[in-house]
C-alpha cells in the first residue's frame, strides 16, 4: 500500500459510494475496483462489502482505515518538517476562508502570494465561518480569516476590518417604505442572523410576509439592483453597487458591524508558507474599512 491506497480508502469512507469516490479520485469505476480488490489480497482481508445501497466497511476495513489515517499523517508530518528545512519557502497552505471573504478580497491576495512564493501548494477551503472555525480547533486547517466574533479561541486573533451593515434598495425605490417592497434574504450564519432579527424587531419589519431567500450574497445583490426588493448586506459586497445605501444602526445607536479576523495558533509561525500568507493579509489591508 501507499499514500495513493490511503486517499482511496479515506474517500470511500467518506462517499460509501463506488462512483462517487471514482468521480472525486479521476479515475474509472473499474480502476477502482480493481485497485480495491489488490488491496485485499495484499492484506489478506476482506475491507468492504457491497450492496446496492453502497458500502459498507467491515470491522477489519474499520481497523485498516484508522491505521492508514494514522500513517497519512505522520508522512504529511515528515514533509512539513522536511519543507521548514529548505532553502526556500514551500510545502503546504492549509487555509480557511470565509465565503464572503474569498469572494471579494482573497483573489487579489492570492495573486500576490503565489507570485511570491511560487512552491508553496495552497489548498484554500471556502465555507461558512463557523464550519470553518471548528476545523480550524480541529487542526484541519492552519490558518483561517473568519467573519464574525470567536471569544472562545485561545490562540492568536487579529482584526482586519470592522464593516458597516447597510440596507440597500435600487434607486427606483429609494422613497418607498421597506415595509412595502419584497425583503432579499440570504443564507449566513447563526450570530449574523440573529442580528438581523434584532434590528427587524426593532423596526418592526415581518421579512417573512413576502420576501425572497437566495444561497449567496451575489444573487441577493443583483437582485436588489435590478428592482426586486431590498436587502441587508455587508459593506465588503457593495464595491460596484450604484443603488442607494443606508447603514444601519440598533435602537439603543450601535451601529451593525462585521468583524473580519485572521486567526491562528502561535505554533503555526514556526511553518515559513503560513507564516508569509499571515504576513501577507496583515500588511494589505485594502479593500477592508474600519468603521
């Protein structure tokens, strides 16, 4: 077996599906088979069973799983030490990026960073923060940027923006009450949500009587620009946006804000390719306004 064997079995663990693993490997449902049964007879074992439903691992399957994890990790292990060692910056970026975030600001920083340290390999994974956070205290990922507050994590925090909240409309409804236009929501996480509650409460604003739900911050703009209805978005998205723009504020006068955080633990300095995209993203804070 080697590390080819190991990615094939941790993909099946997480597919349980024959074609779905071949499709994610790039390789045929047949090579894949084929693989599988050489792996057997290596071993000796039976790994898996078969079934219309899809697979099914057996205890020695399960056994052989946690050992070849195991094994993955000491051999990504040894090359990151191998990688610190060298003459010049490489190995492996393992970084986490809020959706939003990677949208509009990672593209240009990514540019740059690859520009520089071009034997670095990045793997960037986009998702909502909170997912990311938990992978980050997993130690899935090395470094995260991450929307939203974290007071609980005990490594390094560093705040790269403060964003004003704003309610935006096209111009033709610039007079017209939100109350009387469709309200454009949009999927985000659980702390944003419940502050968009709060200010509809304070407002006395019901979204749900006729409004309209999209899965990501672009569609809910584009919508709103093209006369659709209203909605309320972080500055970070309103760079092109022509429409008429209200920052939005709690009764009590608090302003609704988005925090952007690039977070880490202190030990992962001692990896040169994190260190430098930390470095990179501390020092290019275009594009991100304090309020």
């Amino acid at each position: 077996m080697d590390e080819r064997d190991f990615k094939l079995l941790t993909t099946l663990n997480k597919t349980r599906n024959i074609t779905q693993a071949a499709d994610i490997l790039y390789i045929s449902q047949s090579s894949l088979s084929k693989r599988i049964r050489v792996i057997e007879r290596e071993l000796g074992v039976s790994l898996m069973l078969r079934s219309r439903q899809g697979i099914h691992f057996t205890a020695v399957g399960e056994a052989v799983l946690k050992h070849t994890s195991e094994a993955a990790k000491q051999l990504a292990l040894m090359r990151k030490s191998i990688d610190a060692n060298r003459n010049y910056i490489c190995g492996t970026l393992n970084a986490g990026v809020s959706i939003n975030y990677a949208l509009f600001c990672l593209p240009d920083f990514l540019v740059s960073y690859r520009g520089k340290y071009p034997h670095v390999n990045t793997c960037i994974t986009t998702d909502q923060s909170r997912n990311l956070y938990l992978q980050l205290q997993n130690g899935i990922i090395d470094v995260a940027i991450l929307r939203g507050e974290y007071n609980d994590w005990k490594g390094e925090k560093i705040l790269l923006s403060r964003e004003k909240i704003c309610a935006i409309c096209n111009q033709q409804n610039e007079n017209t009450s939100l109350t009387e236009i469709p309200y454009i929501g949009r999927k985000t996480d659980a702390d944003f949500e419940r502050e968009l509650a709060q200010w509809m409460h304070e407002n006395n604003i019901r979204p749900e009587e006729h409004g309209i739900y999209v899965d990501n911050i672009i569609t809910c703009v584009e919508m709103v620009r093209r006369g659709l209805g209203w909605a309320i978005v972080p500055e970070i998205c309103l760079k092109n946006f022509s429409g008429c723009v209200h920052q939005l504020f709690f009764a009590n006068g608090e302003p609704l804000i988005r925090s952007t955080y690039i977070m880490y633990s202190s030990q992962i300095l001692a990896l040169p390719q994190v260190k430098a995209f930390i470095d990179l993203i501390k020092n290019s804070q275009e594009g991100f306004p304090y309020v």
